[in-house]
C-alpha cells in the first residue's frame, strides 16, 4: 500500500434503522419525491397530493344544496290541513277548517283593543256565542265563565293597572270528577291597535276553540280538567293573565300551563320556554307531540331579553308558581303587529300543525299522573331540540353535564392518540408535531379572531354609510356580506400559515388534520367552560365535538389518516348530519329574527347583531368544514374568491334590490300619535303648551321617509326637553316607549281633536300628617289608557302610596311611572300619596304629576291635517296612529 493510499480516509457505511440517522443519499424519498401512479379516480380529483382547483365550486354548491334541498324544506313543512270533509275519515281529529273559519270570524271584527267596543263587547260576544254552541258531551262536560277583575302588579320598571278587564273562562271536565289538578290552556284575543292580530293571537283562540270542540265531543275521558283561558287584555301588557292566576275561582286548581302566543303569522310553533324546573313537562311532549319543533336555545336567549316580547307565561310563572310550555308562532314576523296581519295571509297549513300538537299535549298532560302533584317532580332544568321536526331529543341538565364532558375530555383524548400515530407514519418525533400543533392552535385562534372582526367591521361600516338592513328583504344577500366574510377570515389565516411555512416535511395532509384537530380541541375546552357556566345552549358545540370525533375514529380505524387526502371523505361524510342539522337549526334562527330587526328601535345597530349572528352560525356549521379548503390547488385564489362575492352583494346592496321594506309585506314601522302638550307652573298657570306629531320610531332607518313625508326635515330629537320636564314630557305609552323615549322625535302641528274625557286628577283632600309628612288623596279620570308619572320635588320623597308596593320597596328612581287601563267600567280610580318633607316647608311644591291620555281606538278624531300627514308616509310605511295628550301639573 503506497503512502498516498494510507492518507485516504473511507468512509464506511453502518446500516441503522433510525431514519433521523439515515444518510440522506440513502434516506427514502419522501411521497411528495416519489409518487405512485394514481388511479383513475385520483387522475381526475387529485393533483401533487391536493384536489384539483377547479372542484372548488362543487366543494361548495354540495354544502349548499344540501342546506337548499333539506334543512330548508324541514324549516318549512306543514302537514295536510283536514276540512270538514275530511271529518268522517279522522274522527275525533283536530279540524283545520274550521279553526280558520273561527280565525275569520274573529278578525272580522277589526282591531280589539282593550277598552273598545269591539273587544269588550263584539269579540266576547262571539266567543261566547262559539263556546255556547258546544254542548257537553257523553264522557266530558263543559262551563263556561266570564270573569271582570282589577288589580295591578309591576312590569318591569312600571306600574301596570288594570280596571273591568275580561276573561272567558271555559273549563272541560270528566263527568262526575273531583280532581283537583287542573291544566290550564291560554291565550288571548285583544290586539294592539294597529292592525286585526290575525297571528297575534286570533290563530290560537281559534286553534282553541277548536281543540275545545273536539274534546267535548270525544267519547274518551279525560283523568283531570282543563281550563282554556281566552284572555281579553294580553296587549296591554299582560293583565288578564295577571287577573285569572291572582283571582279567578279555578286559578288554585291549575297546575300546569299551555300558553299559545305569536310574534309572526304562520308556520311551525314554536316551544321555547320549559318548565322551569318541572322536566315531566318535556317528557310528555316528547311523548304526545306529532311535529316536534323546540329550542333549549330559543328559551335561554328570550329568558335574557334577547328578544323584545314577553308572554303570558312570565305571569303564571311568577304570579301564580305554574309550571307550563310556552309555544308561538315566529314565522313571517315582518307583519307581526302591523295592519297587514291578516286571515287572508294566514297557512291553513300552521293551524293543522299547532291543532295537532295541541290536542295531543292536552291530552297527555291532563291524563299524566305528575299532574297530580307535579312538586314531586321538580327536578331541575331541560335541555331539549328537535332534529329536522322529526323527532324530539330532550335529557335532563344533570345528563346534558355528563354528556358534554364526556364527550369533551373522549374527543381531547383520541386527539392526543391521533398526533401519536402521526408521529410514527411520518417518522417525526412526537415532540416536533406537539410544537406544530402548538402553533397551529395559535393559528387556528387567529382565523376564528380574524373571522369574527371583518364581518364586524363591515356590518359597522353599512351602518356609517346609510346601508343597514338591505338584507331585510333579500335574506340572501346576509350569505354574500357576512357569510362570506367570515368565511374569508377563517380560512385566509391558515392558508397563510401553510404558505409562509410550505417546506415543512409533514405532508399537507396531515397538517391540515392537525389544523382541524386544534378546532376541535377549541371546541372541548369552549364546551368545558360554558358547561361550567350553566349555559344549557353549549349542545351545540358538544354535538360538533361529536361527529368530528366520530370521524376521526373511522380514519383511524381504516388508517386512512395518514393518507394525504383519502381521509377528507369519511371526514365529510361524518359531517353531513350536524351541517343538516345546524343549517335547518339556524335557518329558522333567521327566520325569527331578522324581521324583529324591524322593531329593535334605533339605539341597536342591525347589520353589527346579524353580523354577530352570522360569526356564530358560520364558526358552529362550518368550523370543520373551511379547513378542507388548504387541500385545494391554489387554495388562496379560492379564498380570495370569497371576497368577491362580497363586493357583487355590497353592489347589490346599492341598488333598489337592497333597499330594505317592500309595501304590505316587509313594511317599516312607525308609531305616529297627534299629541297636546300643556304643562302648568307651581300656581297652576300653564307655562307652556304645543301641539304635534310625537313619532316614535322603530328601528334604525329613521332617515329613508325624511324627504317624503310632510315637514320631517323639521323632526326635532325629543332628548332636550328629558332634561328639563318630567319622563320628557310625553304621553309614552308602555315600558318599551319608556326605554327608548329619547330617541323619540316631534314635529309641531295643529292641535289634535280630544274627546271629552281628558285625564283629570283632582285632589279630594291634602292632610299634613305631621311636621314633615303630607298625604293627597286624589281620583284619575280620563279614557281607556292612560299614564300617570310622579316626581317628588324639593327633597320630598315618597313613604308610601296605593299603588303597588314594589317600586318604593326596590327603590325604584323617580319619577315613577303607572300605566293604567279600563275595559267595561270607567269608574274614576282612586289613589293617595303620602311624602316627607325633611325640611317641613310644604309652601313650596312638593309633587308633580304628568298624565298621559291615549286614544288608541278612536280613528273618528284624527284630524284632516293629521289624515294628509300620514297618507305622506310612503306605502313601504306602517304608521299607527292615534290622538294623545300629555299635562303636567305641580302640587
């Protein structure tokens, strides 16, 4: 061997199994180096291990016609309504036709406001005379009861009175029973005074009435009574019901509730309040119902004012401790309290859908052996939600607890076992996909960030430039403005991620799982924590978790996970039925309330709500879904794309198609009265008196009829004159005009015709009881809905009073405000104040009193000034008005 030969150094090559040691000469070529010839199917799917671009738009027209095709059509089916013909083939059935005869005949009679002549007289003849056709049949007997009651009780922050309201009363009864437990079934057939309350709530009385019918007539017994209330005074709000569970005969016996009510004109009702803590209730829902459709979400969001209503049930709850479901009609709310909410619109479909339901929720419950003593069976909260009207799932708040962390702590576990066995098909050590799935979770935070802030943005920026509510009409146009942008954010993010990060030697496959598997730990530990919190709602997510989990355990099982893109298909397949599901969840979620949108008043931004709305709906049926798209070839053109659907419905939005109200059917409302306003000094001489139109609007686009309607451009905002005169000096109307009085606005005009009943206190006596106290006792007179506002003055404070209790009790702020109303009898109501004075000086004034008279049924006084002014409005307008007066005076 030369010397050159001993200076050569060899370099021996020792085979090792470790591929981190692996000479990368001799290291194998990873799949992305060396690909297998694809088959037939690949060829046309898959290119360099992503699917080709162009499947794009069937990747998205699949969701989309299933949302279409399916969660659509479930949202909207009815059953075959049955006629009078149909009676002989389904005897002892719920008769849709002549519930929509009942509907009719009631609506015939115009609006029924408490205190006219229609209500009090007209509608309780009718009833009456409808109640009175059925006669007691073989196995049940019927009696009929018409109830005048007073009494009073707080709603909210106001005094609600009542004086001679009424009731029909109709209680069906087992011969020869002495049962005690009753149930009850509610409605109510007064309406507001703009239009015949077709929806709210003529459809329910007539679906009473006729479910009344044919439990007369059947041949099968009922074990224990019902009670059917036709409540005469529910718009006022709430009184007849505050009157039957306080002080009718039967109310003691009661001891479960159905209440019917609507805050739309049609459709599918709605269960959305349970219990509370009576699950026995549910049970025999699930058991009796014939076409389920029920919400825990619905019931938690309208518990926390998210929805501006309130139902007789809140009275029976809390005034009488009856436990009961509380049911509605949501569908086509755009003529909820509207002229337009009439019989001709109503869906024979709707009446057959709650005639059903009703006849069998009667049945069951009053039959039910809980009825007998239902504390026995006060066990706690519900939750509960119908799966596409299908079939009803319902499980207690104990079990839903167990459920969610079961499921939560079984999807973070199979979770942590899935990014082993990716460690060891990729041949990465677990420590390295550990700090890739720590920084994939940080990205997958980001996008939901990100998607959450752009639509929030947008919905912020249609509202500063005068474009809120075009989708108010064209519902469609929320998917191409919020949707889409939400979409964009929580997909860009990633899609940037992976960019930034493409020479990565994990397979974008597998990283993409790792993106999804991060979403899914969000969800757990999103579902641990509200879990925690009690918020029932969080099924939701929980039901997410679930078929996320469920399709990860077949790619396990069938080791499609370590392929680069096989494992998409059992991922979508298993994700079918939560998109169904929470698509037809959501739709009617939307169905609901964008037409509320129209009555949430000006202080609520509705393009922020929807774009809030649609972050949520978006991050719950597509969470899992728009992480798929990173295995698309050019994945960020696609996402990019997005935003170009954007910009053509921000076009759309523009034009006359985005323009929010159309005449009769999505109609902008306004509250219109032609109101006098005198206000008196401390001696009783007036120091000011106008007359005008007080215009409370409702909702944020005031600004649309300024340039049609009559003198708008001269509307002054109310908001001065709450600081200097008592509750602004206006004659409000209810609680809800109390909130936003602010926002009011008041055009001057001529003065407004009057009746002769104007409000009028008069003082019978004024007794000093001692050195700093003093006592009025006064009488109010005036029509049938009137305001009274008290504001002590000059340090006097209030010590007690004839009014309910709780306002002095809580310590509620002055000045006080009590609403009061009369049906049949208009006998002056008497009242006494007693105040203290620390200061013992009752020369100066010590109180002050504003009235508010309101004319709600009375069209023959609107003046024709005032007549030329609403015809101004434009035909997309609901304007409801009515003369009113507003008087102050100081004692």
């Amino acid at each position: 061997m030369s010397g050159s030969e001993k200076n050569v150094r060899r370099r021996v090559i020792t085979p090792t199994s470790d591929p981190h040691n692996t000479d990368p000469l001799l290291r194998p070529r990873s799949s992305q180096q060396y690909e297998t010839q694809p088959n037939g199917c690949e060829r046309a799917f898959i290119q360099h291990n992503k699917i080709k671009w162009y499947w794009a738009p069937a990747f998205f027209g699949f969701w989309l016609l299933l949302y279409v095709t399916i969660s659509i059509p479930a949202c909207h089916h009815l059953p075959r309504p049955l006629t009078i013909q149909d009676e002989a083939k389904h005897p002892d059935q719920f008769i849709a036709e002549r519930a929509e005869n009942n509907l009719r005949d009631l609506v015939s009679l115009g609006p029924r406001v408490v205190g006219s002549r229609t209500n009090e007289m007209a509608a309780l003849k009718l009833l009456s005379e409808k109640t009175h056709k059925i006669k007691s049949g073989t196995a049940n007997e019927i009696e009929v009861d018409v109830q005048v009651a007073s009494g009073s009780y707080v709603h909210w922050s106001m005094v609600n009175m009542y004086q001679s309201i009424q009731n029909i009363v109709v209680k069906v009864s087992p011969r020869g029973t002495n049962s005690t437990t009753w149930l009850l079934v509610n409605s109510h057939y007064d309406s507001v005074p703009a239009g015949p309350g077709a929806g709210d709530d003529a459809s329910m009385v007539a679906t009473m009435m006729e479910v009344l019918r044919v439990l007369v007539n059947s041949e099968k017994p009922l074990k224990n009574p019902v009670v059917f209330l036709f409540n005469g005074a529910e718009e006022n709000p709430l009184q007849a019901s505050h009157a039957f569970i306080t002080q009718h005969k039967w109310a003691k016996y009661c001891k479960a509730l159905i209440n019917l009510d609507s805050c739309g004109n049609g459709g599918r009702e709605i269960l959305f309040q349970s219990g509370p803590n009576h699950p026995w209730l549910m049970k025999n829902y699930r058991r009796a119902i014939k076409h389920p459709y029920a919400s825990t979400m619905g019931e938690e969001m309208f518990q926390n004012n998210m929805i501006p209503s309130d139902t007789d049930f809140r009275i029976f709850r809390d005034h009488g401790a009856v436990p009961g479901l509380d049911m509605a009609y949501t569908y086509n709310g755009y003529v909820y309290h509207t002229r337009h909410d009439k019989a001709e619109i109503f869906p024979r479909g709707s009446l057959q859908h709650t005639g059903d339901n009703l006849l069998a929720l009667v049945r069951e419950i009053a039959n039910s052996p809980e009825l007998e003593d239902s504390s026995k069976y006060a066990e706690g909260h519900t939750i509960y939600f119908d799966v596409m009207g299908w079939f009803l799932v319902f499980y207690t708040e104990t079990e839903g607890v167990i459920f969610n962390v079961i499921v939560s702590l079984a999807a973070i576990g199979l979770i942590g076992f899935a990014f082993k066995l990716m460690s060891v098909s990729s041949g990465i050590r677990l420590e390295k996909i550990l700090k890739r799935v720590l920084h994939t979770f940080f990205v997958n935070l980001l996008s939901v960030l990100v998607s959450a802030i752009i639509p929030v943005l947008l919905g912020l920026f249609m509202d500063a430039v005068h474009l809120p509510m075009s989708w108010f009409s064209n519902s469609w146009l929320i998917l191409g403005l919020y949707f889409t942008t939400f979409f964009f954010g929580f997909a860009i993010v990633p899609a940037m991620y992976f960019h930034w990060t493409k020479f990565d030697k994990l397979p974008i496959g597998q990283r993409v799982q790792i993106l999804l598997h991060c979403h899914c730990l969000l969800l757990a530990i999103l579902t641990l924590i509200f879990t925690i919190c009690g918020i029932r709602s969080v099924f939701v997510l929980t039901l997410s978790c679930l078929f996320y989990t469920v399709g990860l355990i077949v790619n396990i099982a069938t080791k499609l996970h370590s392929k680069d893109v096989a494992w998409v298909i059992p991922h979508i397949v298993c994700l079918i039925p939560p998109f169904v599901f929470f698509a037809y969840f959501s739709h009617g979620f939307f169905t609901t309330f964008i037409p509320m949108f129209g009555r949430f008043g000006e202080n609520l931004n509705p393009d922020l709500a929807v774009a809030i709305f649609s972050v949520a709906v978006g991050f719950l049926c597509c969470g899992f879904i728009l992480p798929v798209l990173q295995l698309f070839n050019k994945s960020k053109t696609i996402i990019c794309g997005l935003l170009g659907i954007t910009a053509i419905c921000f076009i759309i939005a523009l034009t006359p198609a985005g323009f929010p109200y159309r005449p009769e059917t999505n109609v902008q409302r306004f509250a219109v009265l032609h109101a006098k306003r005198t206000f008196h000094d401390a001696d009783n001489k007036i120091r000011r008196q106008e007359s005008g139109y007080f215009i409370m609007p409702q909702d944020r686009r005031t600004y649309t009829v300024k340039n049609d309607v009559i003198n708008m451009t001269l509307a002054q905002r109310i908001g001065d004159d709450c600081e200097k005169e008592i509750n602004c000096g206006l004659p409000l109307y209810n609680q809800r005009w109390h909130k936003t009085r602010k926002n009011s606005l008041w055009i001057p005009a001529s003065e407004p015709i009057l009746g002769d009943d104007l409000p009028t206190v008069k003082v019978i006596s004024k007794k000093e009881l001692s050195a700093t106290k003093i006592r009025y006792d006064m009488t109010l007179t005036g029509p049938n809905h009137m305001a009274v506002f008290v504001q002590p003055l000059n340090g006097a404070f209030i010590t007690n009073w004839s009014f309910h209790q709780a306002p002095l009790r809580l310590r509620f702020d002055p000045p006080y405000f009590i609403y009061f109303s009369w049906g049949v009898n208009g006998d002056p109501l008497k009242f006494w104040i007693e105040l203290e004075k620390p200061n013992g000086n009752f020369n100066s004034s010590t109180l002050e009193l504003g009235l508010g008279g309101h004319w709600t049924h009375h069209k023959d006084m609107l003046t024709p000034d005032f007549k030329k002014f609403l015809d101004s409005f434009p035909k997309y307008t609901d304007a409801t008005p009515w003369p009113a007066s507003f008087e102050s005076w100081i004692y």
